[in-house]
C-alpha cells in the first residue's frame, strides 16, 4: 500500500460513488496548493469519492500510488506526472487492469493508446507568450539585453515545453540573449538560491524569466539583497499568476506574468464520470489562458481566487 495515501472524504468501500485515485505531483508551488483545492473541492461537488496522494515531487512515489489505486480497484487514476519520462511499465499495468487514466497539468512520452486524455495548459503556447512580452518591450534596443531563464523541474513538460516556446520567439531579436539558464525546481527557496550565484557570475542582467511565479518571487528576494530594483534595475517575467505573483506584479516588482490556470477540478470530475460512464472524451483539453501586465494584474487582483 502506499504509505502517503490520504484519502480526502467519501464514504468508503460498498458506496456507489465512482472512486478516483488521483497522485499530485506535491506541494512546490502556490500553483500546486491551488490545484490541490480545486480538485479536492471539485471531487465534493461532483460526489466523486477521492484518494489523494501526494508524491512529495518524487516520481518513485507517483509510480507506488498509482500501483496502489491499481490494488485497490479504483474506478479511474487520474494524476499529474512529474516528469515526461518513465511512465510505459505503470500505465500498462493499469491498462491490463482496465482501469481508465486521466492526464491532467503534465504530459507524458508515452503511447496515447496507454491514457484516455490529457487536460491542461499548453506550456509551448505559455513559454511564446512570456517571450513575446521580451520582444515587444525590447524592439528599439540597440545592445543586448542579457536575460537569466530559471527553469522549473528538470525532465518536467512545462520546463522542457516553457523553454522551448520561450527560446523560439526571443530568438528573432539577436538581442536578446540568455547568458544563463538554470533549474530552481519550482520553489521560492531554489528561486531564490539559484539566483543568488546568478546574480553574483552574471554582472550585467536585465531581465529575469523565471518558469513560475514561485521561483521569480525567490529571485526577487535575492535582486533586493542585492541592492538591485526588482521590476527596474531587472525585469521581472514569470508564468502562473497566483496571488503572491500578482501581488508583486501590481507592486511594480514584477513586470508581465503569463497566466496558468491551476483550476483543472471540475473539468477533471466531469471527464471522470464521462469516461465512467463509457461516454468518449477528446484526446486533448486545452485550458484557456490570458496574461497581466502591472494594470491588468491591480485590476483583477481583488476578485482573484488563488
Ligand atoms: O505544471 C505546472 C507548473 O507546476 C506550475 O507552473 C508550477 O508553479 C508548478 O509547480
């Protein structure tokens, strides 16, 4: 059995509520907090008995918990892998049990044929949009802009697929240069860690494109103790727009943030009893997304839920 299972409500074992066993990846970012509520309320409403598990970002562990929702016959996995690799074995041995699964927020390398679909953000589409801002901000520049990339969790979709889409577009100005690139894990300490040695082997930055809001709001705090301006002295662009990155973002501290919808709950249950029910899902849900620049972020600040 999995020792980290927590099973978050339902009536247990005899009820005839559809019982989904879902593995996040854990708890990094306020991007993964939010995610977590959204899908263990969204389970409440939908009357969906859930077993949560949370993996502590260890792939060893969501590999053991979907083994275990195997065990216990649940009626459908759904989980959010850590990574893109390594997936074949476990998801066969679901398949041979017959038991459905749903992607949400992470890709995996494996066969379709091995999941029922996939739900979340295009992460290609968010690392383009982070670059455009780049782009159009810098378009008069005559020398070059030196940008540090703090990458989120090495072998991830969104750190594979941010940097691409990102590296893509800045790449039509040769101004633009990134003269480091390195993974902070998604958190606020590696953020703030990764950034302190950047700071200190790179003079000259100007900008900062950190693939979470997290991580950015590390590098901020390590561009103040450095004596620098966040959001003047080096531009501030990060991906997710939870509260404390909009918080920075209507400050001044940050300056464009590329929005990720951590809220994937109801879409989730939804499919859950679609693909219970027998019914077909698309292959692919994509999240609708926007972006905030300083006034757009006081704006929607108030009335933003997480
Ligand atoms: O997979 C989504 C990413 O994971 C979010 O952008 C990040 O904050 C989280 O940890």
């Amino acid at each position: 059995a999995c020792g980290s299972d927590k099973d978050s409500g339902g009536s247990g074992s005899g009820s005839s509520k559809i019982v989904l066993g879902f593995s996040q990846v854990g708890a990094e970012s306020g991007w993964r907090t939010a995610n977590t509520k959204s899908i263990q309320a969204s389970a409440g409403t939908a009357g969906i008995e859930l077993k949560f598990s949370d993996a502590q970002q260890k792939q060893e562990n969501q590999i053991a918990a979907i083994r275990s929702f195997i065990k216990q016959k649940v009626d459908v996995i759904g989980f959010s892998p850590v990574v893109v690799t390594g997936w074949d074995a476990v998801l066969k041995e679901a398949k041979a049990a017959k038991i459905p699964v749903v992607l949400t927020d992470r890709a995996v390398d494996s066969d379709p044929s091995l999941y029922v679909t996939f739900i979340g953000s295009d992460f290609v589409e968010e690392g383009k949009k982070a670059g455009q801002w780049l782009v159009d901000e810098y378009k008069d520049a005559k020398e070059p802009v030196n940008i540090i990339q703090l990458e989120g969790t090495v072998g991830s979709a969104p750190a594979i697929d941010r940097k691409k889409g990102f590296e893509e577009v800045i790449g039509s100005n040769p101004n633009l240069k990134v003269v480091a690139s390195q993974s902070g894990d998604f958190t606020r300490a590696k953020g703030k860690e990764v950034m302190q040695a950047l700071l200190k082997a790179n003079k000259d930055v100007d900008v900062l494109f950190a693939h979470n809001d997290d991580m950015g709001l590390g590098a901020m705090q390590a561009i103040e103790e450095a004596g620098l301006t966040p959001g003047k002295d080096i531009k501030i662009v990060t991906i997710d727009a939870v509260k404390d990155g909009m918080t920075a973002l209507s400050e001044g501290k940050f300056n464009y943030i590329v929005e990720c919808s951590p809220l994937l709950g109801d879409q989730l249950m939804a499919t859950v009893k679609k693909v219970k029910a027998g019914e077909t899902v698309e292959k692919r849900i994509v999240t609708v997304e926007t972006v905030f620049d300083q006034a757009k972020a006081k704006e929607a600040l108030p009335t933003r839920q997480y």
